[in-house]
C-alpha cells in the first residue's frame, strides 16, 4: 500500500473518531466506566500521545534511522498482517507503556478535537515528505511490535486509530446502556 492509501486510510479512521466525539455528549465522553477504566476521551488523548513521538521522530533524517536501528531486510507487511501482529500482541493482555498513559485536564471536547486533527494533521505532513523506499527501508522500534518500518508504523498507527475507536464506541455503549 502506498502512502497516499495509507494516509487516505487514517483519514477515514480519524474523521471517524471526530464525528464520534462531535455526536457524542460531554458525560458520556468523559465518563469513567470503570477505576482503571479510560473513559472515550481518554482514549482519543492516548491517540495523541501515541502519534506525537512519531511525528518527532519523522522529522529527522533517513540516515538517523539507519544509523541507530539499521535497514529493513524484508518488505514491509501488509496493514491486514499489521493488524493480526498487533491483536495476538494485546492478546497478552499488555499495557499502555506509562508515557502513552493518558492525563486529560477537564473536559473541553472542542479543545481535544482540535488538538487530536491537528496532530493527525501534522503527522501526515511529515509522513508524506518521506519516500517510499525510506518508508520501507528504515526501521523504527515499537514498545510492543518490536523493530518494524516506518511504513508499517503508520500502518499501525492506522489500526490503532480504529481499534481506540472501538474501544471509544463500546465505552459510550456502556456508560449509556449500562
């Protein structure tokens, strides 16, 4: 998959999230449905959290990459083989690593919709100045997936987006419905 699908992708999963937030009430969004529960909000702050270290990372050079975690010996998997990798991962029953641990200071929705689709907005600017070889060719770690490509990172990050909206969806369902 090339990075214009693979952006076009993320993008129909984080205007997804938008609209849930957007269509969903305020003690509904932020309703804790459980003491170490996050409640949706806080799944949409560990998506900015999650995507903000990349994005960092992407501003550097290809070299970098190369030098600190070498080059790819393998094409990069598919999102679908992205996706199966990362579930029987969580089937572990890891954790978020202690970094990506939301913390949201009070409740305005506006505020993190804007600051969600502006770190999605930038993420794509810096995904998309990369080539498509460099995406291929330069390995990043992953704090669960291990040494992988930039180009599956952003596969990741895709279904990620969508597995935190699920999460989001069934939350909502619960707090609502009991």
């Amino acid at each position: 998959m090339e990075k214009v699908a693979i952006l076009s992708l993320l993008w129909t999963k984080a205007d997804a999230v938008v609209s849930f937030m957007t269509h969903t009430p305020s003690e509904v969004l932020y309703a804790k449905p459980g003491v170490d529960v996050w409640s949706a909000a806080e799944n949409v702050q560990h998506l900015i959290q999650s995507a903000q270290p990349f994005i960092r990372v992407l501003g550097r050079p290809a070299s970098y990459f190369v030098e600190k975690w070498g080059q790819a010996s393998y094409t990069s998997r598919s999102y679908e083989v992205m996706v199966r990798i990362y579930q029987e991962a969580l089937g572990g029953g890891v954790q978020a690593p202690s970094a990506f641990v939301p913390i949201l200071e009070g409740n305005d929705t506006e505020e993190l919709i804007k600051t969600f689709t502006s770190t999605y907005k930038e993420l794509e600017r810096v995904f998309l100045a990369w080539s498509e070889s460099d995406l291929e060719n330069c390995l990043i770690p992953h704090p669960l997936l291990g040494s992988i490509t930039l180009k599956e990172m952003m596969l990741f990050t895709v279904y990620h987006t969508a597995h935190h909206l699920q999460i989001m969806q069934s939350r909502g369902e619960l707090v609502m419905f009991g």
